[in-house]
C-alpha cells in the first residue's frame, strides 16, 4: 500500500497499534478487512491534512489579461474580486491588464513580460491566431500556466477553458429565435465582435448550421466586426440597414446591443425578437424596458470559481475532484433575471 507517512503517524491517525499497520502495508496474512479500510481511510485523511497546512498561508499571484469591452471587462473583475475569500486559505492576488481592444502584438508583449518577471498563473480572453497561442506555449514552457476564460485557444498548451458551452449557446438562440419567427421566412441581423474570438466564432458557426439544417426558411444579415463598442458597432449595423433590408430578428453574439437598437431605430425597424449575451447593465435594462427579449446567462462567478480552482490544483494545493466545472447557458427573460443581478443594477 502506497504511502509517504510514518507507520507511527498512520496508527495515531487509524486508533490501532504500529504492528497491525505494518502488517496491513505490508500486505501480509490474518488482516481483517475493516481493518484494512481503516488504514486506508487514515492515509486519505492525513493526506488531505498535509493539503491544508500545505495551502495555508500560500499566495498565488495571477495575471488577468482581457481583451473585451470595458462593461464586460468590469464584470469579470468583479466576479474573480467575488471568489477570492472562497479559496482560502490559499490567497490569490490577481493583477489586471483589460483594454477594450488590443493589437496581436499587444498581447504576445503582455504575456511575454508576464513570463519575464514572474506568475503563479494567467487568466486569458484574447482572439485565437497563432503569434498568441505561441506565446502561451512559452509560459508553459516556463511553468506558467494559462487557462482561457470566455473564449477559448485549445492549440496553445492552455491547461484549461473556463467559460460556457459556445457551440451549445449558439444551438440555443437559434431554437429560441426560429419559436419567435416560425413559420414566416425572415431575415436574422447578427453581430460578433470579431471572428478571431473563438467562442463568438463558435456560437456563429453551430447558429448557422442549426438554422440551415432546421430553419432553411430564415436568412443570415452579417454586420459583424464592431469589437462590441457602441460606435463601431453602431456604424458596422447602419451600413448593412442601408440596403433596405427587413429585419425580423437579432442575435447578437458580440455586445453593443445598445448600439444596434439605435441604429434599428433610425432605419424605424422593429425586430420581432432580439437575443444577445451576458448580464450586464445595458443588457439588465433592455430586458426590462422590454427592448430585448431574452439573454443568455453564463455564471461568470462559476466561471471565475472553476479558473481558480484550476490554478490551485497546478500547483497541487487542490485534489482534482475538487475542481468545479464552467458555467451552463441560462436563458433570461425579464421575468427571471437573477435576483442578485437584478438589485445591482435597479
């Protein structure tokens, strides 16, 4: 029986005397099986006994290095701000770099001075092109680990996505779009951000297939392209609208709703039902004044808990199993917005 304890440490623990735990280690004859149990069951406690004096007082630094706008960026912080107390008592201090929008070598710069001075671990939601996974395979290659939040690198040695399901999200507002629209032909305005954010580009493609394969009646209008600011968004949705096109309905998977209303608006379009993602502010008054119809909810404090947590277990100061899982998708109406997001934003 495998073991790193003291057989004297292994009989305290166990309430039996040092020659029964050698014999039972030593897997030797006239044993009884509850005996047996009872030394195993003592190594498994004094193992998570040496877990918890081996986390207490450990500091974690973590580097959170987000490109997304700044209302989303202030959820995130938020949310890990949130967790942090949950994970002692190891003590995690996160250090933040988030900017609206950044260049590919902004990125690469960032992590490769992450690399150079030093981190317990990085928090990573930036766009999926090589020069970036590349430099993710260099914190590994240091023993930095990285795990993606919201959108996901899988080829770049990442030892974890944390966030929700895309492909399911996309799945999602396509069923809920074709129950408001069917069985009337119409046209779907969608929105990402940028394509080169994996999860966007995600919930685009199984959004596509699943309206091409169930709901062929419904046509695609692109305005993509905004990195979800108002302006840009705004500007990218009014150049589409221009060609006269019907809207009967919105799926915006990048951000800036505020933005496409208002351009709708100055065309005096009037969407059957408009879907968009993620909790926040602009999103929690459009659901109530009606503007919007429904969003899809990820738990970003699940998602932050399971980031952590991932970290924590690198560097072997959590079991595995202890290990939370990202969020799932949750469709939001105006009639159920979670109550704890609802009073911060009255």
């Amino acid at each position: 029986m495998a073991h790193r304890f003291l057989i004297k440490e292994i009989a305290l623990q166990a309430g039996l005397g040092m020659a029964t735990v050698d014999r039972v280690l030593n897997g030797r004859a006239h044993v009884r099986e509850h005996t047996r149990k009872r030394v195993e069951q003592a190594i498994k406690e004094l193992e998570k006994q040496e877990l918890q004096l081996a986390t207490a007082g450990r500091k974690l630094m973590i580097d959170v290095l987000v490109e997304a706008p700044a209302r989303f960026a202030d959820e995130i912080k938020e949310a890990l701000e949130a967790e942090l107390p949950g994970l002692h008592p190891v003590v995690c201090r996160p250090r933040f770099l988030m900017r609206e929008t950044m260049t590919t070598a902004e990125v690469v710069d960032a992590l490769q001075s992450i690399g150079r001075r030093g981190s317990h671990g990085v928090f990573l939601k930036a766009r999926d092109v090589p020069e970036i996974a590349e430099a993710i395979r260099e914190l590994q290659r240091r023993g930095i680990p990285v795990i993606t939040i919201f959108t996901d690198i899988p080829l770049s040695g990442r030892i974890a996505y944390a966030g929700l399901d895309n492909r399911v999200a996309g799945a999602t507002a396509a069923y809920l779009l074709a129950q408001w629209l069917r069985p009337q032909p119409g046209n779907i305005l969608i929105t990402m951000s940028d394509e080169r954010f994996r999860g966007e580009e995600e919930r685009e493609i199984s959004f596509r297939r699943a309206l091409r394969l169930r709901y062929p009646q419904l046509t695609l209008v692109d305005a993509s392209g905004g990195h979800g600011l108002d302006t840009l968004t705004e500007a990218r949705v009014h150049q589409v609208l221009t060609a006269h096109v019907k809207i009967s309905a919105v799926y915006s998977m990048g951000g800036g709703n505020v933005a496409i209303l208002r351009a709708l608006e100055a065309q005096q379009q009037a969407p059957v039902c408009f879907i968009g993602h993620d909790l926040d502010r602009d999103n929690v008054r459009l659901l109530r004044e009606g503007k919007v119809q429904a969003i899809l909810h990820h738990d970003l404090r699940q998602d932050m808990r399971s980031a952590c947590q991932h970290i924590v277990h690198f560097h072997k100061l959590l079991p595995a199993a202890a290990v939370s899982p990202s969020s799932s998708v949750v469709v939001v109406t105006p009639e159920n917005i979670p109550a704890h997001i609802a009073s911060r934003f009255r």
